[in-house]
C-alpha cells in the first residue's frame, strides 16, 4: 500500500503557507517532533531529572539509526554532531607510518576537509579529489589518488553544492582492493535515500539529524564497522564514551566496546527527543517509498525546470542525484531572497540556488519554484 502522502504533508503546517524547498539545510518540524520536544519540557517540569529515561531516549536514537543503516547498534555512536564523529575518528587513527594519506573528493563540506587538514600537524597529508568538467567525481579520479599510502578516504554521498551523487560503493571497492579505510557523509541523502552501510561497503559513516531525517541540529551519528572498534581508541572522548558510565573513574580511561567509544559527554538530551521522532516519521513511512516519492517530485521539477530553459547543475541521471535539485544563477544570494519574499523556501551554494524536496513536498511547491524563478528571470544563469 502506498503511504498516504497528503496526509503526511499535513504534519508539517509550515506548508500551509510556505513552498518550503529547503530540507538540505533544515527539514521542516513536523507535529510528532514537536511534540517531542514539549514532552520533554513536561518531563523536566514533572521530575527534574530523569537520567534513566534520557540514556533510554539516546538508545532509542542509537537503535533507530541502526535500522534505517542496517547495521547494529553496536556500530552506532550517537554524537552532538557530524564534526564530533569525525573529530572522534581521526583522534584514533594514527598517521606516523607510511600510510598517513587521506583523500578527500572536492564534493565535501567543509567541515570534513578541515579536519584531516587539521591532522596535517599529526603527519596526515591530504590529497583531494577533483571535479570532471561536468562536474561530477568519476572513480578514474579516485583511482588515481587512492594508492597504497592512503590510510582513509573521505567521500560525501551527495554534495551539499550542486546534488551530484558519488558513486560510494565504486570508491569503497577502490579503497578496499588498495588497502584504505572509507568514510562516508551521508548528512545530504540519509532519511531521503536508502542506505545500506554494509552493500556499499564503508568502514564508517556520519551524518545528523536536522535534514531529512526530521529531528533537530545539535545530534548526529557515527556509524563504525565491529571489526573496526577494538582496534581504534579516540583521543577526544568523555565519561559517555566508557565501558561503564557510573564507574566514574578519573584514574583510567576504559573505552567502551562498541561503537560508544566514540561518543563524548552527557548526551544533548533534549535533541534526543526531536531525534527520535524524527526517525520514527521516517520509519513509519519506510525510507524505499520515500526514496521513490522524492524521486518522482524532483524528476518532474527537472523536467519542467529545464522547459523553461533553467540550467542545472544537478544529474537528471538517477543514479547520479539524490533529493536536491541546484539551478545556476548570476547572483544566487539574491535569487534565494527574492524567492523567499514569495513564500518559496531555498538556499544557495556555490552559484546555484538549491531546491531540497522531501517526500512531504508535492507539484504545488515545484509549481511555486517555477513561477518565483520565472518572475526574477534575469537572475537565472
């Protein structure tokens, strides 16, 4: 049965008077996860303090993001965010020996790039991964620069700049046959796309919960292959990330023997809440259907996109997009504003104005994405 997707539109009122085509920098706050968050004022109203219910609230976020990867929970660490799992995993790798490379592709945030360029002072040496001339990253560049010194790689799924996806299994098969460790960013396709950690074949995997999986900023996931864990202890770590929380020790440091390791102090508690919810939508609905149903919406923006002459930076390749849609423009800040003065929610990167669909937009958005760039024509590329 297909899920009923006017019905799932109307969890989000900001829909009633907004085209809100902006789920790539923050997904809209739906009624679940809002009530979440009351929840949680009520709970801390009613009993102060409930540590019990708040780890139970971090687990239930752990084993959420364990299902939608399908993966253990047990290779999950749940984090303040994106940065702090990659922080945690570069702090545990070691660069003094011949394999100290880390390849980054040129389709990164910026905050991934920033901090293997800041291990450069721990003997990392960084090499990036161009663009081809039309603008994507095809494994003959990854091939290249993935050699026997390369200890990880970095790859994002979709890039935040332009919606080109990469091809993560090629470049983890890549990685795997030379050796090398990869990490994948999933942050712009995770809750829009399905994810299985395991088919593609990456050793670890981060991303967070404020995008298209419907939470809020301040939470994040890492994801870190069993096989990984004993053999990798983080140097920036905290009393969450031990073997037993109440041993309260400050004597040692006893890491835990999952994936907990990697996590730090006291978890964001009250994000843990949105967190959950926003998961749960995403489960309800199955990530599969959601995948088809952005899919569908963002195809046909493509196509009536291009009808009217826009040039786009994004695929029209299935395989080679996920749920953004970018359109070259002279001045993409203005056009994201004037676009905003209609009610039509974007956001600009990198010359192009990003059009971000969630399976709770429908042909009235696109429509009101088409008509807002028809009227600032001369703002378009």
């Amino acid at each position: 049965m297909n899920p009923d997707w006017a019905a799932f539109r109307a969890l989000f009122p900001t829909l009633q008077h907004k085209a809100y085509l902006a789920s790539g920098s923050y997904g809209l706050l739906g009624a679940p996860v809002a009530a979440a968050i009351h929840q949680y004022m009520d709970d801390r109203l009613e009993k102060g303090a409930d540590w019990g219910g708040w780890v139970g609230k971090a687990d239930a976020v752990r084993d959420g993001m364990a299902a939608l990867l399908n993966t253990g929970p047990d290779e999950i660490a749940v984090t303040t965010s994106a940065s702090a799992g990659i922080n945690a995993l570069a702090s545990a790798l070691d660069f003094s020996g011949p394999r100290n490379k880390v390849v980054v592709s040129n389709f990164e945030f910026p905050t991934g790039a920033q901090i293997w360029h800041a291990q450069e002072r721990r003997g990392a040496v960084v090499e990036h991964v161009p663009e081809a001339p039309d603008g994507g990253v095809p494994l003959e560049h990854f091939e290249r620069a993935i050699d026997e010194r390369t200890k990880i790689v970095q790859v994002t799924h979709v890039c935040y700049r332009n919606g080109q996806r990469l091809d993560v299994a090629g470049v983890a098969k890549i990685a795997r046959e030379r050796g090398a460790l990869v990490l994948l960013d999933c942050f712009q396709s995770v809750g829009a796309m399905d994810i299985d950690v395991k088919v593609l074949g990456v050793d670890f995997a981060v991303g967070g919960m404020l995008k298209y999986l419907l939470g809020t900023a301040g939470i994040g996931f890492l994801y870190v292959d069993r096989g990984h864990i004993e053999g990798l202890i983080p140097t920036v770590g905290g009393w969450f990330a031990q073997a037993d929380t109440n041993a309260m020790d400050i004597f040692a440091n006893d890491p835990a023997p999952t994936a907990a390791r990697f996590q730090s102090g006291t978890p964001p508690v009250m994000n843990c809440y949105a967190a959950e919810a926003g998961i749960g939508l995403i489960r309800q609905l199955g990530v599969p259907a959601i995948e088809a149903r952005i899919r569908e919406i963002t195809g046909e923006a493509m196509d009536r996109l291009t009808d009217t002459s826009c040039q786009l930076a994004t695929s029209r390749d299935n395989a080679q997009r996920g749920p953004q849609v970018a359109i070259r423009s002279t001045d993409a800040a203005a056009l994201t504003e004037r676009l905003a003065e209609r009610g039509v929610i974007t956001s600009w990167r990198d010359g192009n104005v990003r059009a971000m669909f969630h399976a709770y937009n429908d042909a009235s958005d696109v429509g009101a994405l088409i008509d807002g760039l028809m009227a600032n024509r001369e703002l378009l590329a």
